[in-house]
C-alpha cells in the first residue's frame, strides 16, 4: 500500500487536500464511525464504582490506567503521533508530514462526538484500530479500481 492510496481517505479531513466527491465524504464518515465504534469508554462513575471495588481510589485508578476524558485522549497529541507511528510501521515507509493535521483533524471530530463525562485510557489499541481502518479502506479502494 502506498501513500498515494491513503489521500483519499486522509486527505478529506485536510483543508490542504480539498476533496468533496460523494465517494470520499462516505469514506470519510465511515472512517470517523469506525474510529468512535472502536472506543473502550467507560462513564466517570462507572470508573469510580469500578476503582471502589478494586480497593482503590479513583485517583489512584486514573494514575496507574493513565485514564482521562475520552475527549482529550482523542484529541491529545500524543494520540495522534502514535497513529502517525502506527501508519508508519503498516506502510513500512515514512508517513509524510501532510498527513498529521488530517489524522489530527479525524481525531478531533471523533473526540467532538463524545459525551463529557466519558474516560478512556491512553494505554489503548485505538492507534492500531485507526491504522487498521485506513489501511482496509485503502486496500479496498485499490480492489475496487
């Protein structure tokens, strides 16, 4: 897969790449539902019940499960430089530099769609689901031309 295949996917959620077709705003939606469908989210006092149970304090629970709003995950930079590394290691090649605002931009629509008092950890398999996703979208899109 190269990258040429990803900027259609990519490249929509980019102002630097201005495409509007049908095509690609389908891909791009069912790119964003694939990345919220994917989220391991757990309501706030759902957490603290949990942590109580464990016999521990919730401060502790959000310190050892590097834990905070699923909304700042989503949208936090080091979210999106694991996606650009994860990227990376599927291509096998450097993810050009033009890619980061896109991913960053899909990130933060994903975290706008999230209820407040959501959490989420950092410690999560989202990087890799998103790599994931890009690289099947990609793949079919090849498949299909």
């Amino acid at each position: 897969m190269s990258l040429q295949r990803l900027t259609p996917l990519l490249g929509s959620f980019n102002k630097d790449f201005p495409m509007t077709t049908p095509l690609i705003a389908s891909a791009q939606a069912e790119l964003l539902a694939g990345i919220v469908n994917g989220l391991c989210t757990r309501p706030l006092g759902q957490f603290a019940a949990e942590s109580r149970l464990d016999g521990e304090s919730l401060a502790d629970a959000v310190e050892r499960y590097e834990v905070d709003y699923a909304w700042q995950v989503l949208g936090s930079e080091r979210t999106c430089a694991a996606v650009i590394s994860r990227l990376q290691s599927a291509l096998g090649q450097p993810v050009a530099e033009a890619y980061r605002p896109a991913v960053a931009e899909a990130l933060q629509l994903a975290a706008a769609q999230q209820p407040s008092d959501l959490l989420m950890s950092f410690d999560n398999d989202l990087p890799d689901l998103i790599a994931g996703l890009l690289c099947a979208r990609s793949e079919t899109a090849q498949t299909v031309r």
